[in-house]
C-alpha cells in the first residue's frame, strides 16, 4: 500500500553531480581514491530516487563542487516536528557542508535548535528513531560523541540510548542498525560492544531482532530505508530477504554499489524530515 496524505514521509537527497572519492576517511574509500563510475552512480541514485517517489515527498538540496560527500543526506543532521539538529562534522573534509545544509533548513522554514561547537554528531547517521519504542538510538565511538545522545535526547524530549560503535567498517549507526516500522530491528550485532548488544536486547525482544549475517553486513543491508513494510536496499541475501519477508515486509533492492565504494548506501542517501 503506498502512504497518502500525512503519512507520506519526507525525505531530503541530493544529486551525485559531485559524488567521488577524493579523500579517505573510513576504510571503505581506501581502495577507491578516484575510482568512482560517475555515469553508474548516477544511474544509480536515479533508481533509488524513482523507488522511492511514489511513496515519499521528495525534496532535494543543490549538490556542490568539492564536497564529494554531499550526497550522503542522513548526515545533514537529525529532524523531528519541525526541529532540526545539524551536523558537526568529525572530519574537516566534510565540516564545509554545513553551511549548505543550514541554508536549505532555514530557507525551509525549520528550526534549528542550538549545539555546541565541541561536540561531533553526524545526524541521521548516528542516531535514529526506534519504531516500537519512545526512543532515540544514539551511536558513538567514530564520528559522534559519546555525549551526543544526552544532548539530542534533552533537545527532542526523548529518551536516548547511547550505542557503542567497535568496528570500523561500521563508522556511523545507521550502517548497521535499522528499525523498521513494526517495532522490529534489523542489525549487525558484532559492529557493537558488550554492554551496547545488551541495551539492544533488553529492549527489543528476541521475536522482533532481526540479526543479519557477515555478508549481508558488509554489503550494507542494514543501510535500508524502509517505508509502509517496503525495504529499499543495495543487496540482501536470500536467507534475509525471507525473514523480512515472513516478518512481514517486502525487500527491495536497488543496487548501490558505486556508493558503497564510499561507505554509504540507500539509508546514508536519504534524510527523514
């Protein structure tokens, strides 16, 4: 069924006129300096885009030369009811977008709630809404700090709970951590630590954890984006594809490959609003 009216989300992208690998700043880009194919990426992003617009409002903010990353939205910031928190970036190669995003939020109308300067979050990448539970999931350890979740929760008026990131092929929480809208959770439960994988099944029950495998971990299934039960994502294997299904949902993919050269997928190309 495609959502109508209200309950048609919103998501914000941006085009990969720009997309590349110029830098390397997690481990996935190692091997990949220059190495993107422009005209496939591009066909790409265009098949996601077409995927997703019968069942979300689609908003785009302009891409710009030398911000090669630009294209990966989830980390413009994190939006809930008008509010928005933006980014601090980690890595100075990505602090220019900033700028560009806030101007897209303030020419939209939003409001853009106050963070300090000292802290690194990277939005939507590191922190998303549980579906079943009145919580924020916060991940830390690579790019957003570990005082981030206490901060976003005080900002929204959710409770949070802070995630410990231990692999870093995994650098941001949504590249291995995805509510879906049922109150399930799909993960990948060695990209955490101890005491993080135990937070996650205390509050998510065992019939509602969906625990993908090593492959489908590293081909960034958990990197979806999931609306009205449909699951877009860059790969999934058929094992997984089954347990969604039986759980109700209906996988979708969308081969994202270009992308994933960068460490990103279709979750990292697209922003909630």
């Amino acid at each position: 069924m495609r959502p109508t009216g209200s309950d048609r989300p919103r998501i914000l992208m941006c085009a990969p006129d720009h997309y590349g690998v110029d830098y390397v700043i997690n481990p996935w880009m190692a091997a990949h300096v220059g190495g993107i194919n422009h005209a496939r990426a591009l066909s790409q992003w265009l098949n996601l885009r077409d995927l997703l617009a019968p069942l979300a409002d689609l908003k785009f903010v302009a891409p710009h030369p030398g911000l090669p990353d630009m294209v990966f939205t989830a980390n413009a910031g994190l939006v809930s009811t008008g509010k928005v928190i933006l980014s601090r970036f980690h890595f100075g190669e990505r602090r220019d977008e900033e700028g560009f995003f806030r101007e897209w939020f303030e020419a939209h109308e939003f409001s853009i709630a106050p963070w300090p300067e000292d802290v690194s979050f990277e939005g939507a990448g590191d922190a998303l809404a549980d579906q079943g539970e009145e919580i924020i999931w916060c991940g830390f350890g690579f790019r957003s700090s570990e005082k981030a979740a206490a901060l976003v929760g005080e900002i929204f008026g959710r409770e949070t709970v802070a995630l410990r990131l231990v692999d870093a092929r995994f650098y941001h929480l949504d590249t291995c951590f995805c509510p879906l809208s049922g109150g399930q959770l799909m993960y990948f439960p060695p990209a955490f630590d101890d005491q993080s994988r135990k937070k996650i099944e205390e509050i998510v029950g065992p019939k509602k954890r969906l625990e993908v495998a090593a492959d489908d971990a590293l081909n960034f299934s958990c990197n979806a984006v999931e609306i009205a039960g449909h699951v877009f994502m860059n790969a999934a294997s058929g094992d997984l594809q089954n347990r969604l299904r039986a759980m109700g949902y209906a996988p979708a993919l969308t081969p994202l490959t270009e992308f994933l050269k960068a460490g990103g997928a279709a979750k990292c190309l697209t922003l909630r609003l």
